[in-house]
C-alpha cells in the first residue's frame, strides 16, 4: 500500500523503488526481513547519495546477532536529465554474467516500440565496481547540485 510515497508493508514504512527480502544471517542463522533497494532514481531519491557514496547499498544488519550483510543483489540506477542508467551488479564482474545482464536488457527493450525509443535515447551501462559507481555519482552530483 502506498503513503505519502512510501510503501507500507506490514505497517512497516518503505520507501518507492525497494522490496522486502527474506535473509538468513551467516553468522547465527537467524533469518529476518530486510528492505533493499532495486531502483533509484536520482532526480527523486537524493537522500541515497550518501548511501552510494559510502558503498552501503543493500547493506543489512542482522537484529539478533548484529552482523552487517551486504547482499549480492543488483541495483539499477537512474541519472536524470543524462539519459543514463546504471544497473549496478558485483557479479557482472565476470564476462559471462555481464553479456547476460546485455542480453536481458536488449530483450526488454525490443518489447515494444515506445521501450526501444527509449532505449535508443539512453545510455545503458553495467558497472561491478563500487569505486567507478562512486566516481558517476559524483560527477551527477556536482552537476546537478
């Protein structure tokens, strides 16, 4: 259910662009709900910069034995008015997973007329390395601050 732009789930807040995941902790095998992000959007989620910035995307904390997490999941990213989309993804450092992102990504834009216009006008980039997310970032927020 959506609120004030933020989805309730549960009672519990979340904010447009996550999701709730089931995660079995590593340490204690305890497993909790946790939100992550699958989409931001720059133009409308700045308040996530800090969180690119510092590499704390989908980073969680188990509630009972306190280990952090970082969860192995891809975040696409959307930088306004650039045309430009990042899908962030740690395993496309391997040339295999990254010429399937390619290919997935080309499928969907073939859907349908109006998704390859759009395609056509954007620029899309896979990117498996923080420091060179990090780096996009930075140059989109000194342009646009």
């Amino acid at each position: 259910m959506m609120q004030d732009g933020v989805q309730r789930r549960s009672g519990v807040r979340q904010m447009p662009g996550t999701s709730t995941t089931e995660v079995r902790c590593q340490k204690c095998g305890h497993v909790f709900e946790a939100e992550v992000i699958d989409h931001i959007d720059m133009s409308q989620d700045r308040d996530l910069l800090k969180r690119i910035k510092s590499g704390k995307i989908n980073r969680v904390q188990c509630p009972k034995c306190k280990k952090v997490h970082y969860l192995d999941r891809g975040v696409v990213i959307n930088f306004e008015p650039e045309n430009l989309i990042v899908l962030y993804d740690h395993s496309a450092s391997r040339p295999e997973v990254r010429e399937e992102l390619m290919r997935d990504y080309r499928s969907v834009v073939m859907f349908n007329e109006v998704l390859e216009e759009v395609a056509q006008e954007t620029e899309f980039k896979i990117v498996s390395d923080s420091a060179e997310l990090k780096k996009i970032v930075e140059q989109w927020a000194k342009a646009h601050s």
